[in-house]
C-alpha cells in the first residue's frame, strides 16, 4: 500500500506522505516554545486531515474534545488513553504486550527486560548501579507473575504484591524468598529464578539490598492507587496492532504539571511502536502496515524517555510508521538523551520546523543549515518560520494558522484567530 496523502507543514507548504514517492521519511521535528503556534498551526490541522491512524499526546486534555468528534465522523475509532483520570480510561495493561511462545512455552524475556527498563530509566548515566539492580529485581517479578499466575492476575498489581512480599522482614526468609525457591526447584530454566539468582548477592547485603528495593519501591509506588489499578483491569484494553489495521485515533491525556506517571507513559509509547514494528514484519508481506500509523509526541523532551527511541526512529518509515517530534529547544531534547543520541533524532527527521525561541544553542545549530547568522535565527518574526526538507534548500515560510486551514475553521480556536466570539458551525453543534 502507497500512502497518498498528504500533510501540512506551513501555509500552503504540504508534504506528500507516499515515501516512494519523495524518497523521504515522513518523520518530522517541530521547534518552538511555549505559545509559538505548535498545536494550532501543526497538530489541529494535521488531526483534521490526516488518513492514517495516530497516537497524540494531549497534554491539557483539550485536542480529543476538539477534533475527536470530527475525526469519529470520519470513521475512526476514538480513544481515550487517561494518564490523568485513569478511572474512567480506556484499558491499558502492559503485560498484555509481553509475547508468548508457544513452541517454548515461555514468555519473551526481551519484552520482559523492555518493560523494567521503560519503568526504571537509568537517570545517572556515572553511577547506574541502581538503576540496573532495579530493573533486575523488576524483571524477575514481572516474570514470576507471567510463568505462575493465571491469565487474569497478569498484571502490574500482581507485581506490586509481590514486592510487598519481598519487603517483609524478619530471621526467617520471607515468602518471596520462598516462592522463587520453590519455582527454581521446579524449573530451573525460569526466566524468574535466573534473575532470582542474579541478585542474590546484593540480598547478601542488608544496605544495598534496602537501597535497591527503595528504587523499586518508587517506581511502583505511583501505580498502587486505584486509578493504575483501574486501567489495567478495564475489559476493554488497546491492542497496538490493530491501530496498523483500521484508523484509530489515540489520544494520550497526559498531565504537564504532575510527572508522577511519567514511566507509564514511556512504557505506552515503547511497547506500541515495538508491537507495530513486529506486526508489520510479521502480518504482511511487504513489511509494511496496511494503514499508516502516526505518533506525534507533544512536548516530547519533557520527560520521555522512550528507550532505544534512536534506534527505532531510524528503521520505522519502510513499516509505514511515522513520528512527529515536538520540542520547545534542542538543548531541552539532549538534557534527556545526550548529545549523540539527540542528534541521532533529529537528523532522523527529513523535515524541521522551527518555529522561533530564544535558545542560543538551538540557533547556532540551526544557523549552519539556514547558512545565516545564529542572531537572524533568533530574530525570527512572529508568525513565520523556517522549514528545511532534506535535499532542499532552506525555507522562510509562514507559519499555518487555522483560518488558513479549511478543516479547522469550525474549532473554537480558529474563531479567536480570526476575531470572531465564536464559529457558527460550533454553536450548531453546541446546540
């Protein structure tokens, strides 16, 4: 399949999304700070118009009542993952992504280590002991509720149990202790008695196995309320894979004040750009997805941490899997990723959109491409913007607003734009 469609960029700047065609990824990053016109003049308008399935980070919880409605019109499914009311969220449960083998009988222990890793991002690159003892220890009971529990129990709740039995103290060894003894008894092999015995020396020491069981502790400490518990256990749950087969519209309302719930976040991303990956591989013959998939990560440098992101973001575009990365400043995406990793993103990228600032660094990176001085880049005038397209020469074009967008002139937003209390199409259907 050809994905014949098209995105905008700028006013009167669209890009094809056909990759045999432009010889292009559709992979895009958006700069810009806060207020410079990332929403409104990029994701409203790509929303309104798109024909692929997407993942969108809303961040204030207003994009689904503005556009959802509009794109269930169109045919999409329409939903609701809420990271800050995961009450009334639809369903989410990690461990669902965790594959099985049947002709082994065991559980994928990479996508075990993925789920550790995502939960327990190493956060001092100097000294990452703990965080990689953590991530044992995770990995270990993630496994033991996976090879010992049934079906319905599979879930991070159950994790969580099992901590509480490994935090109890006292002379005699505790029922965790006792429960993986017994199950490496009865399978040596097991995926959880292997990493069992791997951190047996730190339980050695009483300090170091409190420090580390202390960094577990935070990692699941936010999921121990109701709303976590809620989420998992929802009847209804996503299933990435079928985002590759009929156009869905995700969207992640994500708090931009409360970072509580950050890793779970992170966990979402990974595992649904991972699954797509292997769908595409395994599903269809040409490797790619019958129905394109799009991620556009709103404030992405704020505390995601997707692992491996480097990596994945340069072998997606022959699946039909795209991202658009929207950052306030490069200096903000490599605070999390470092420097070469960073780069690694963006160069990833076949089209920038820069839409002013007043990051110095960001500037001079910019200014080596634009050909101009860091002090131009910085005066940028309000409104306008440089697009840079791999292969082409740097534009100055003017930023898309949503009047100038056909599709979105019936949002609350466009009427502002343009003067107005309030569009009548809104008020009909207020009505």
């Amino acid at each position: 399949m050809r994905n014949d469609t098209e995105r905008i960029l700028a006013q009167g700047r669209y890009m094809s999304n056909n990759t045999w065609r432009t010889g292009l990824n559709n992979n895009d990053l958006i700069i810009g700070p806060s207020g410079s016109g990332k929403t409104r003049g990029y994701v409203k308008p790509n929303l309104l118009r798109c024909q692929e399935s997407v993942v969108v980070a809303d961040t204030k919880g207003s994009l689904i009542a503005e556009v959802g409605p509009d794109m269930a019109r169109r045919g999409y499914k329409v939903i609701n993952i809420d990271f800050t009311d995961m009450l009334g969220s639809y369903g989410y449960n990690p461990l669902d992504h965790i594959r099985y083998n049947t002709g082994t009988g065991r559980y994928s222990e990479q996508d075990i280590m993925t789920v550790a890793a995502a939960l327990c991002p190493i956060l001092t690159e100097k000294d990452p002991f703990w965080e990689y003892s953590a991530r044992m220890y995770l990995a270990c009971m993630v496994g033991y509720v996976l090879e010992c529990l049934p079906d319905e129990e599979h879930t991070l709740e159950y994790v969580m149990k099992l901590f509480a039995e490994m935090n109890r103290t006292g002379k005699e060894p505790s029922r965790f202790d006792l429960l993986l003894r017994a199950l490496g008894e009865e399978d040596p092999d097991s995926f959880a008695y292997q990493k069992y015995k791997l951190f047996q020396g730190n339980a050695e020491s009483e300090k170091t196995h409190a420090s580390v069981k202390a960094f577990v502790a935070r990692v699941l400490d936010p999921l121990t309320f109701d709303g976590p518990l809620a989420m998992f256990r929802k009847r209804q749950r996503v299933r990435f894979e079928d985002l590759g087969r009929e156009k869905t519209a995700v969207f992640l309302t994500v708090s931009d004040t409360d970072r509580s719930l950050d890793a779970l976040v992170n966990l979402f991303y990974t595992q649904a750009l991972q699954a797509l990956c292997r769908s595409a591989d395994r599903d269809y013959p040409d490797h790619r997805l019958p129905v394109p998939v799009r991620f556009i990560l709103d404030d992405f440098a704020t505390n995601t941490v997707i692992p491996g992101f480097d990596n994945l973001i340069s072998v997606i575009r022959s699946r039909e899997i795209s991202v658009s990365v929207i950052i306030q400043s490069l200096t903000q995406l490599e605070s999390l990723y470092g420097h070469a990793r960073a780069r690694t993103i963006v160069n990833n990228c076949d089209n920038w959109l820069y839409l002013g600032g007043q990051d110095v660094e960001t500037a001079r990176f910019l200014s080596a491409r634009a050909n101009r001085t860091a002090d131009t880049i910085l005066n940028l005038p309000l409104g306008s913007a440089y697009l840079f397209t791999r292969g082409q020469k740097p534009q100055v074009v003017t930023q898309s607003g949503l009047t100038a967008c056909q599709d979105c002139r019936s949002l609350p937003d466009a009427a502002r734009e343009a003067g107005d209390e309030e569009p009548p199409v809104w008020k009909e259907l207020a009505g």
